[in-house]
C-alpha cells in the first residue's frame, strides 16, 4: 500500500522518499530535481533544457518547475514529459525488485 493511500492520510511531512537515502519528503520538487534515482535521467533532461535555454541553471527552483510546466514550448513539454515517462518507469522497475 502506497503511502498517500493510507486511511486516515499519511501527513506530508512522514511521506519520505524511499527511492533514497536523502530522508527528504517526496515530493514534486524532490522528484523532478533531487531524488537520487533519477540523477542520471535528470543529468541528461537538464542538459537538453540547458541546450534549449542557458539560463535555467540560474532559475531558482520554483521558477524551474514554472519553466518546465508552462506548456507554452512544446520542446520544454516533450522533455519534461519524457523525463516524467522514464523516471516512472525506473521506478516501477526498482518497486517490483523491493
């Protein structure tokens, strides 16, 4: 049983991720930016963002996630869709092995 499917509701700062030993809650922003499982799918999706627009290794987290949701630039969308698709699937992988 997942964590946010527990009755009553796992409160949010008990929901560490297991996926790493960085004892952080998981969340969006863990996921998409710190969560060691998928360092080298990040590694690879920031080089591509950085490729397409210098300045978002200056962009400080909250205007990153902003950036990459915008769904104004269907490249921006592609990668970060691509980069969700292939993290999830890691971690299908490694459930099914726990």
């Amino acid at each position: 049983m997942k964590q946010e499917d527990t009755i009553p509701k796992t409160p949010i700062n008990l929901r560490i991720c297991s996926f790493c030993h960085s004892n952080e809650v998981e969340n969006e922003i863990h996921f998409l930016f710190s969560c060691q499982l998928y360092e080298s799918l990040r590694l690879k999706f920031f080089n591509d963002i950085t490729d397409k627009c210098s300045l978002f290794n200056e962009l400080d987290i909250n205007a990153r996630v902003l950036f990459l949701f915008n769904g104004i630039d269907p490249f921006v969308c592609r990668l970060t869709a691509a980069f969700v698709f292939q993290a999830m699937i890691l971690r299908h992988e490694i459930s099914s092995v726990k």
